[in-house]
C-alpha cells in the first residue's frame, strides 16, 4: 500500500520496493566507483570480481559468482539494465516480497554463471560482467505470471503481450548464442538465466506431479497386496485357534 506524507502518495516507496530499490543503488554505486576510480581501480576490480574460470575456479575467488552481476560496461549497459529490472521487477517483488524476489533474482544470476564457467571452461575464458542473467530470469518470470500483460515496444508505438515479447528475446539470445558473433554480449548468460529461472518456477508444479504418481503407485501396490491376502484367507479353511486372549 502506498504510503503518505503531507496528502502525497511517497513515489520512491510506491515505485521502488525496498529489494529492487537496493539492487539499483548498489548496481549504480559500484559503478560510479568503476567509473570514476581510474584504470587502477578498473582494472582490480574486473581482476577480482568479474566473473572468469581461471579467477572462480583455479584461484579460487569464488565471490565472483555474486560480484559479476554488480559491474556493468558502460553507462548504456547499466542504463539497460536497470531500467529493465525497474521496469519488470516491481511487480514481481509486491507480488512475491522483498525475500523471495532477492532469493530468486540472486538464484537466476548465480546460476547463470555457473552456466558460463561451465562455458568458459570448455571454450575461452572471457571476463563476464553484468546483471543480465538474472534479469532475463526476471523476463521469464514475468512471461509465466503475467502472460497477458501488455508492454509498449519503446520507442515503437506496438503494444505487445508478455508471453510473445520474452518468447521472441529468448529466441534472439538462442540464435545469438549459436552465431556466436563478435558483438561482446554474452548470449549464452542470457540464455541461461531464462532457463534457469523457468526450471525453478516450473520445479513446483513438477515435483507436485511427482509426488502424485508416487502416491498412486503405493496406492495401486497396496491394493494387490491386499487382494492377495483376501484371496489366500478366502482359499484357506478357518482353524480353531488353541487359546482365547481375554
């Protein structure tokens, strides 16, 4: 509920959930220092917090899975970003609340970049930075929850459904990742953070089928075993028992 000051609805409280409104200040703050630090201060910090196979895995800074997702390349892709996470983020967290949207958001983003070690490992370790892993899991949740909501194609002037719209990205950044171009954007983190993000919603309703056929097969074993052992006490003649318990 928004909350009220002097008649006036609070913008920044109505707008800016208190999960998605630190995402966005720390995202800008680390930027700012990135930026404005010097070459010294950039080259440490994509030493030690971008995200790279020969720095998580064989030098173990493994605080790189988390760290990546705090730099950006420039201010075009910070700008991106954040607007993208403002823009489809809101919702989700009043929907689902501060800790399960930051427990989700930090899932996607620490997933996806396991998918890119993975990926860095067999192919070339290339330094990766940014937020867009776990805010194309983001996109895909909003796909799932809300299928039917419209959203204007900026700057074109096309409403489009959700479900359509994170469809058609998810097959640019599955062409994108195969083409492998030299556009220095990591497809394949995209990719991998819808994916991610869709397995985890999807988890639920999967296990819950799970636990169903479980429950039906016990149930269908139970019901021979019991007709067995009604037929074998209907086949055997009763005996007369040797004692009565009282």
């Amino acid at each position: 509920m928004p909350q009220y000051r002097f008649g006036r609805p609070s913008f920044i409280r109505s707008n800016f959930p208190p999960g998605l409104k630190w995402l966005l200040i720390t995202n800008v703050v680390v930027f700012l220092i990135d930026f404005l630090g010097g070459e010294w201060v950039h080259s440490t910090m994509m030493t030690l917090f971008s995200l790279t196979f020969e720095g998580a895995v064989r030098t173990l800074f493994v605080w790189q899975i988390v760290t990546y997702m705090f730099l950006h390349g420039g201010v075009l892709h910070l700008l991106f970003n954040m607007l993208t996470l403002w823009f489809f983020g809101t919702t989700l967290e009043r929907d689902w609340g501060t800790r399960r949207f930051l427990k989700y958001y930090f899932y996607c983003g620490i997933a996806a970049g396991v998918c890119v070690l993975v990926a860095n490992w067999l192919t070339r370790d290339y330094p990766t930075i940014g937020a867009s892993g776990a805010i194309f899991g983001i996109l895909i949740a909003n796909a799932i929850l809300f299928p039917d909501r419209q959203i204007w194609l900026f700057p074109l002037p096309i409403m489009i459904p959700m479900r359509p719209f994170v469809l058609v990205m998810g097959a640019i950044e599955f062409f994108s990742t195969i083409r492998s171009g030299g556009d220095n954007v990591s497809h394949f983190c995209h990719l991998a953070g819808m994916l991610v993000g869709w397995l985890y919603l999807r988890r639920g309703s999967f296990l819950f089928r799970v636990r169903n056929e479980m429950a039906d097969w016990r149930y269908q074993r139970n019901r021979k075993k019991f007709e067995v052992f009604m037929k074998k006490q209907k086949d055997e003649p009763p005996s007369r028992p040797d004692h009565w318990v009282n």
